[in-house]
C-alpha cells in the first residue's frame, strides 16, 4: 500500500527540524556556557513538535532546561506524527478500530512488562559489575529449557513453581560459577580495559551456552504447557459477560481485549516478583548492600561490604532474573537453543532507554518498548512486513536514545569500578 | 640471520606457501581445500580489520558483519538490476548514454519464475534473441560495494563519536540488526529470507599464466581472496606503523589524553571506522560473488560472534595474528565437522566444534589476553630486547651496588 505523500512531508519536516534543533540547539548552550546535557534532546523534540516556531522561542530565551521542558515536546512530537498518520491512512486498522487499539495497547503494556523484568536483571549486573552482560538471552533460554524439562518432560504433572525454582537455582549457580571463574580478574587492575574484557568473555560465555544446549536438547523447537488455568469466571452475569470473560486459556475484558493466559500469568509473577526484589533491596542488609556497591565501591568496601562477593551475587541475581522470565514464557513461546537473542536485544535496549544501571528506569523503559513495538506491529499496514521488522522498532528506540539523550530515561553518573571509563 | 627477522621470514615463507599451494596441491578433495582455503581467507580479511577496530583503537563494534553485509548486498543489488542494453526497451527505468541504454530492472520480489516476469525479461521476450543485453562489470560492484562500505562506515563513525565501551557495542550491535531486519523485510527489493543470487567472479571465465580457467574452478577466486587479504594486510601493516597507529593506539589507551596532547580524536576515530569497514566490504562483496548467493543470515550476530573469536583467540592486538588465527580455526572447525560413536551414543561434532570452539575462546580471554598466536610472534620479536632489559638491569643493579 502507496502511503499519501503529505504522511512522508511531515515526518521529512520534522526529521528536518529535529537534526537541525538538535545541532544548534547545543552549540547555542555551548556558546552561552549553559548545561548541555539536554539540550539536544530538547532542541531535536521541540523542532520536530514545533518547527521553526518552536526553536526561534527555545533560542532567543535559552531557559534551564527543566524536566517539564523535557518531556512535553517529547510528547508532543509523539502526538504529531500520530496525527499524521491517521490523517494519512484513515481507514488502517489501528486508527479505525477501537477494540484493536485497545488489544494492542494492554499486549503492548503486558509484554512490556515482562521485558522490563528482564532488563532488570541487566541493569543490576550492570550498576555492579560496570559491564553489560551479553549472555543475557542465554540466561534467559536456558530458564525457560530447565523449566520446560521439569514440569513436561522429566516430572510431568508436577507443580509449575517447581520448574521456575529449578530454573533460578540452576542459573543462579551457572552465574555465580561463571563470576567467581571469569570475571574476578576485572577487579584487581591485572587486565588494562575490563569492559571490553566484560564484553567479550561474556559473549564467549553466551556462544558457548547457546551450542551447549543445541548439542544436548538438539535444535527442534520445544514447548512446555501451560502452567496454569483461569477459572471460568463470567461477568456482570453469565448471559451477558462484558466486563470480564475467560476461558481456560485466554481472558476477554469489556468484550475487546483478549489477554492470553500464559502472557498473564508471566506478567503478573513478574510484577510478584519485582515487589520481592524491591523488598529485597531496599529492606534486607544484602540489598543494601548491593545498592551501596553500586553507589561507590570504595565507600561500601570501608564500611565492611566485601565488593567482591557483591560482583558475585548481582551477576548470579541478574542471570536468575532473566532465568525467571525465560521460565515463565516458555509456556507462552515455542523454545530453541537461540530463542534469546531478541530477548537480549530487547533487554539493551530497554536498560540504554531507562538508563544503564536505573532500576525503575528499566521497568519503565520496558513498558515503553513494550508499546512501541505493539504500535510497530500494529500499524505498519503490510502485515508481513511489520512482522519482519520487530527487531528494528526497539533497535531504533536505542539509536534516537543513545544519539540525543545517552544517559536514558533516569541515567546517572556513576563513581568507582569500571563505571569511571565510560 | 638473528631471532628477531624469524617472524618476517616465516611470513614470507608463508605467503609463498599459499602462493603456490594451488598449483602443487592435487589430492581428491582439491575444491574441498580450496573452498575451505577461500573461506579462511574471507575470515582472515574480517579479523585482521576487526582486530585493528578492536585492538588497535579500541572501538567494540559488533557491527563488522553488517558492513560485510552492505558490501555483499550492493554489488548483489548493482548486478541484479541494472543492466546495458542497445536498444531501448521502452518498459523500464532507463537512462541513454552514448548509443548504450543504462536499464533499471524493477523490482518484483521472489515471484519472478513465473507470475510476474520483470521488465526486461519481457523485452527480451519481445525481442526475441535479436537484441544482445550486457550485464554490469562485477569488479564494478564490487568497487561501488567497498565504497559504500567506506560511506556507512563514515555515518557510523560520525554517530558513535561519543560512545564508548558498552555503549558503542551496544550501538553497533542495533545497526547490524537494524540492517538485517530490512534486508529481511524488504522482500521486493532483496528477495528477503530467499536471498539474492549473483553472477561468478569471472563469468566468462579467465585465462592465467597460459591456462584458461572455468567459471566455476576454485583457483581464479582463491588467489583474488589471497590478493584482498594480502593488500588489507599491506595496508595494516603500513597503518600500524605510521603514526596513524600510534595515534589510535594513543586514542584506545586514553581518548581525552590522546586529545589533550594535540591528536585529533575525531578524525582517527572516523578514519578507522571508514577504512576498516571498506575492508570489511571489499571481502564481503568478494564473498558473495564467489558464493554466488547472500542471505539476511550472512549478518546474523552469529557470525560476527566467529569473527569475534577468531580475533581474540588469535591475538586481538596483533592484526597479523588475528588473520592467521582466523585460517587456521577455520581449517580446525571444518576438520572436527565429524561425528563419532562413544559406545551407543553418536556424539555429533557438528555442534560440539563449536561449544569446544566457546570454551577455548573463553579460557583465552581469561589467561592470554593477547591470544595465543600473538605471544608466539612477539616472542621472536621482543626476545632479544628483554635479554638486553635484563642485562641492563643487571647492570644497572651492580653499578648501583657498587656505588652505594
């Protein structure tokens, strides 16, 4: 399907103004000796939202950029392109149809979720450790193929929960191993640039736990059943259920969105799950340690924290973590030895979006992927295409992200470790 | 003839070694060699210009195998679609030069056996035999293929100027991926999934040293590979010497103190970024003529994952290392693609290559840094100059002595 020219002028406008606001707009902050650090965020979102009109204000006043500043021109060049869009394409599915958006946007937010989980473990191991971890998707495969082989294939008919604790205690032990034999030599200042050693030996880590497994299970897909039915539930009344509907595998609310069950569950034990690591953190003496590793070793390593032993425990925790998440959508997807890799992919783009090393900034910028690769799908109308491109729409959050704001969503400076080189 | 000069005369030996190899060599599996000999050198050109990237100036891109990709898909796209014609066709795009038609095929995606048959084969139906139609120069593509490859390598390292460590793997990672999703995706344009087919090397086939050589024999594309290589390695060579290598080693070491110190970060970063990935391109281009198709999956993270550790368990700060250790782990992983029986269970190396291929690259990282080809070289290089440390130390310490 042709796209009307005017959808195209308008995205060339602002794509026009955005570069154009995001170059001068920083220069003129530099010149005025201001803080730079937003304003190419800031000058590229106010000249896509507003054009030339908008810019002239922003450079003849240059105000503080505050965080009001930040975020409505985002939305409002947000706003803008969807307005050209529908202008555009009246009759597309995702402008015409309500239920649809509707369907889209609670998939979007669920889905969103559960990555956010994910890149949660990333982030941790990153504000630790300092390096990012790029056997993620590997953790996370193998998660849900200890899950798939205790609950369906080993004990069938066993308890669910049985099969994710395995998960997590085997990957929790494999990341702990792996730190104690691999990574302790970043620490002690015998290797000259530990991130890139980082990166490395975890991407050996990653080709070799992703064969392994295809040498042992075999490269067939594989899929566990479902962990758990909804109770038939129908209401306000049985004879006209438009508030809630459910069936054993899937859940109708308000007659349009369908939630399938799998997905619901993942998302609701990953929220489950995230208020026990926030307990964890914030109200145990080994959470707080943790978050007082990762504000500054030196400081945490005086007050009696061993820093070492925290390295271990974030690298095993953020495997585990993305363990969990793999365990818990192996009822949901089709599992192979290389299932991980767009997980992974999704996971850094989330944890550059949030802001390596923030927390909610994860969880946050997993709700927004989340959406963003819902509307992708969506609304790009050749329905094969759209599907090919899924990869692309997170991969194009992380380029604009790292391009105009690389600290992300809630990013901050980070002091001691292999934080100081980068 | 003293130690040091053992590397350089063992280079030599060497190159003459596979200068002549194809010519003395001529046991059964001669293509089987040759193809593996190919290939070897493919991956050698990859992780010898990775490994400049990587080690020399400390760039993480994991983006190598994309540009590879450009490389690969625009001679790809040139020989597929754009053709010389004599005669107008009046159905597609073209462009009068001279007495010639420049023609611009369109577009028609996968269907082409028999739905929809493009505009020129229409012509050519139309004409009937009557009309001869020139297909472009591959040399050409591969040309246009390395320059483009040169121009995204600009881009790229114009956008990752203020990236660094995670950040710019993280980054180039996303535009490897960003590529591969819109080869995929663009069906009509790169036949998606089903990949694109290109002409051979030499389609006419070619005359040598008085032999004429099929199309479809190994010996024309193994000495353009080994040509490639050896230039990339020249130009490597002579890079790292210059103080253009001093000074992205400078920028590797400490990019603000390289900058205070009066080098202009800026232009070696990109510099870099640009000449390898031409490198990168030129190989890829030269690939997929000889492999004659290129697939979305030539990109995937997988393969750059290959190169990666062939880079590294060759010696990621030693370029020539790197190359070596390339060949030879390409020759070691195709030699272990037998399976064998241990009592009932057949153990199937085709998989297992490849997790003993994880461990070692792994165990490398962990307790030689530089690789392991890498200190081999430096220890013929270095040797003479730690006995002289030595020995100067020794004598410095006895002076001292003596004085005190």
């Amino acid at each position: 399907m042709e796209f009307p020219n005017i959808f195209w002028g308008v995205i060339g406008w602002m794509i026009f103004w955005a570069v154009v606001g995001s170059v001068i707009t920083r220069r003129l902050y530099l010149h005025k000796d201001l803080d730079t650090s937003n304003a190419a965020f800031v000058g590229s979102m106010l000249g896509a939202a507003m054009g030339p009109i908008g810019l002239a204000a922003l450079w003849l006043k240059t105000p503080e950029l505050t965080n009001r500043l930040l975020v409505w021109p985002a939305v409002g060049a947000v706003t803008l392109i969807a307005a050209a869009f529908a202008f555009a394409d009246p009759s597309n599915n995702c402008v015409a149809n309500g239920s649809f958006v509707a369907s889209q946007i609670s998939n979007g937010i669920i889905l969103g979720i559960i990555y956010g989980f994910m890149a949660l473990g990333l982030t941790l191991i990153f504000s630790i450790l300092g390096i990012v971890s790029f056997a993620h998707g590997e953790f996370y495969m193998i998660g849900g193929m200890v899950a798939y082989f205790v609950t369906t294939v080993w004990f069938p008919g066993i308890y669910p929960i049985v099969g994710i604790l395995a998960a997590c205690l085997v990957t929790f032990a494999l990341g702990a191993a792996f730190e104690r034999m691999f990574l302790t030599p970043m620490y002690d200042g015998k290797i000259e640039r530990p991130v890139e050693y980082g990166i490395l030996v975890t991407f050996g880590l990653a080709f070799t736990l992703q064969y392994f497994i295809q040498a042992t299970v075999g490269a067939n897909p594989v899929k566990a059943r479902r962990f758990f039915d909804f109770p038939r539930l129908r209401l306000p009344t049985a004879e006209d259920p438009w508030l809630i509907k459910t069936s054993r595998g899937n859940m109708e609310l308000f007659d349009t969105i369908s939630i399938s069950n799998p997905r619901f569950v993942a998302a609701v034990a990953c929220v489950l799950v995230l208020l026990a690591l926030l307990y964890f953190l914030h109200r145990t003496w080994t959470g707080k340690a943790l978050r007082a590793v990762s504000l500054d070793r030196e400081a945490a390593a005086i007050a009696g924290i061993n820093p070492d032993r925290m390295n271990m425990l974030a690298f095993a925790l953020g495997g585990m973590i993305a363990a969990l998440a793999g365990s818990l959508l192996v009822q949901a997807f089709s599992w192979l030895p290389q299932v991980g890799a767009i997980p992974a992919m999704r996971s850094f783009v989330i944890v550059v979006l949030g802001g390596l090393g923030s927390l909610p900034g994860a969880f946050l910028g997993g709700i927004i992927v989340g959406l963003v690769e819902a509307t992708g799908t969506g609304c790009v109308p050749d329905a094969q295409k759209a599907a090919s491109y899924i990869p692309a729409y997170g991969m194009i959050v992380l380029t604009l992200t790292l391009l105009l704001r690389p600290t992300g969503l809630f990013g901050r400076r980070f002091s001691g470790g292999a934080h100081g080189k980068f | 003839m003293s130690r040091q000069h053992t590397p350089q005369l063992a280079g030599l030996v060497l190159i003459a070694f596979f200068a002549v190899f194809p010519f003395v060599y001529s046991a059964n599996d001669y293509p089987y060699i040759m193809h593996l000999l190919i290939t070897g050198f493919f991956y050698a050109i990859l992780a010898s210009s990775w490994s400049m990237l990587a080690g020399y100036a400390g760039q993480f891109s994991f983006g190598h195998m994309g540009f590879t990709g450009i490389g690969a898909y625009t001679t790809a796209l040139f020989c597929h679609y754009i053709y010389l014609s004599p005669e107008a066709t009046n159905l597609c795009t073209e462009y009068a030069i001279g007495d010639q038609f420049l023609i611009f095929v369109n577009p028609i995606g996968v269907t082409s056996s028999t739905l929809s048959q493009d505009c020129l084969r229409q012509a050519l139906s139309a004409w009937d035999g009557s009309v001869q139609v020139t297909a472009m120069p591959v040399w050409l593509g591969i040309i246009l293929g390395t320059v483009m490859g040169g121009v995204f390598g600009l881009l790229i390292g114009l956008l990752v100027l203020p990236l660094r460590a995670a950040y710019l793997a993280l980054f180039t990672l996303g535009f490897s991926e960003i590529l591969r999703a819109a080869i995929s995706a663009e069906i009509a344009i790169t036949r998606g999934q089903a990949g694109i087919e290109l002409p051979y090397l030499f389609d006419q086939g070619i005359t040598l040293f008085g032999r004429h050589f099929d199309k479809t024999d190994k010996l024309p594309p193994y000495f353009v590979m080994f040509f490639l290589l050896l230039t990339c390695l020249g130009i490597l060579a002579w890079l790292a010497k210059s103080k253009f290598g001093l000074f992205v080693r400078a920028l590797r070491e400490d990019q603000d103190a390289a900058a205070a110190l009066g080098v202009n970060t800026t232009r070696y970063k990109v510099l870099v970024f640009v000449i390898t990935s031409m490198m990168a391109a030129a190989a890829g281009a030269v690939m997929a003529h000889y492999v004659r198709i290129i697939t979305p999956n030539n990109l995937m993270i997988l393969q750059m994952s290959l190169v990666v550790a062939m880079a590294v368990i060759g010696g990621v700060e030693n370029f020539v290392a790197a190359a070596i250790g390339a060949i030879i782990i390409e020759f070691t992983l195709e030699l272990l693609r037998n399976s064998f029986e241990v009592g009932d269970i057949v153990i199937d190396m085709t998989i297992w290559r490849l997790v003993i291929f994880g461990v070692l690259l792994m165990i490398t990282l962990r307790f030689s840094r530089n690789g392991i080809i890498s200190p081999i070289i430096n220890h013929f290089l270095r040797g003479h100059v730690a006995k002289e440390t030595v020995a100067k130390r020794g004598a410095a310490a006895e002076s001292a002595g003596g004085s005190s």
